[in-house]
C-alpha cells in the first residue's frame, strides 16, 4: 500500500489512534484554518449570514494558446461553427451565473455584471472577466469561471482545426469588497532583451 494512506506509527511501532477531530483541530493551529472545513476536517458550506452586504468585484483573467493559423480563423469569423468569440461571450456569462451549480461550496449569488473581453494575440486568445455584485460573498470564483467557460468555449468550437490548443494561466487578477479586503496581483516584471 502506498506510505500516505497507512496508519503513522508511533514511537512504540503501533498505529496512530489520534481522533480525526484532533488532527483536524492541531492542522488548524499548525496553518491558518480553511473555512470550508469544520473542526473535524468535513467540508461545509460557509455561514455568510452575519456578513454586511458590501459591493464586492472581482476580475480574472486566461489565455488559450494556438497556431497562429486558429486565430486568424478566428479573427476572421471563418470557423465552422459560427462567431467563436460571441458564442465564448455568451458561454462565459452563463457560467458565471451558475458558478454555485459546478463549484460545490459556492454560494448561488444575484450578480449585478458581468463583462467578459478578448485580446487577439499573434499565437493566442487573451480572456477577462470582470463580475460584481452586492452581497456577503466574494465573485472571485464566479469570475474565474467565467474565464475557464470561455476558453473551453474557444477550445470547442475550433477544435476541428486545432486540438493541440492549450488554456493557461488562469488565474485571480483582482478583487475588491469584503472583509479580507482588496487583493490586486502584482505586476509581472519584463523580460530582459535577448542577449543580457
């Protein structure tokens, strides 16, 4: 059996009989405690019910490299299947909406926008979200929804064309809003020039 899934032995050569809820309780005091996790280490749902409503927004962003020949198809609305960048619009702004459907202990949310770009790159297409509502929970996990349904959009409907596509970087760019307070990533220095 593999090592990680046998009882730890003790210092007596017997099997660690340590209660699941005080592993659960020294992993909280070891790290800062999750908390979509309860003290005996079950998943829950998070109570927000005591939470001010606050306007809270959130914007992530991805990109889904291909050949320079699938973005030209795109650029040009030449795909098989019609305006991949609408439907990828369309496909972004409905998952967003239903972010708590897919994402087990996300809260179903009443978004107030949801904006979703495309930047045409020479090999790639860059995508953003930007979600917001007024409520007691953060939209970061709605916008980066919204960021991997499009690109997965993108994926399906060139695909025919391309299947060597790859999404990438998916990641939170900022959020605003909440008691954690805002978080903004922070700039990627530039490459130096060939040669230095």
């Amino acid at each position: 059996m593999p090592d990680e899934i046998n009882p730890r032995p003790t210092g007596d050569g017997h099997p660690d009989s340590t209660p699941p809820d005080q592993i659960a309780s020294q992993a909280q005091t070891m790290t800062s405690p999750l908390t979509h996790f309860d003290h005996a280490g079950r998943a829950r749902m998070v109570d927000v019910g005591e939470k001010l409503e606050t306007h809270r927004v959130a914007v992530a962003a991805g990109r889904i490299a291909m050949r320079p020949e699938t973005v030209a198809l795109i650029q040009e609305g030449r795909a098989a299947k019609g305006d991949v960048l609408a439907v990828a619009q369309v496909a972004a702004i409905m998952a967003a909406k239903r972010t708590h459907e897919l994402i087990p202990m996300c809260h179903p949310l009443l978004l107030t926008r949801i904006e979703v770009g495309f930047e045409i790159a020479p090999d790639a297409v860059e995508i953003t979200a930007r979600v917001e509502t007024r409520g007691q929970t953060g939209v970061e996990m709605e916008a980066l929804t919204a960021v991997s349904a499009a690109a997965l959009t993108i994926y399906d409907m060139v695909k025919a064309v391309d299947r060597g596509m790859v999404i990438e970087a998916i990641r939170l760019e900022q959020k605003a809003g909440g008691r954690s307070g805002d978080y903004l990533r922070p700039a990627t220095p530039a490459a130096p020039p060939d040669g230095h």
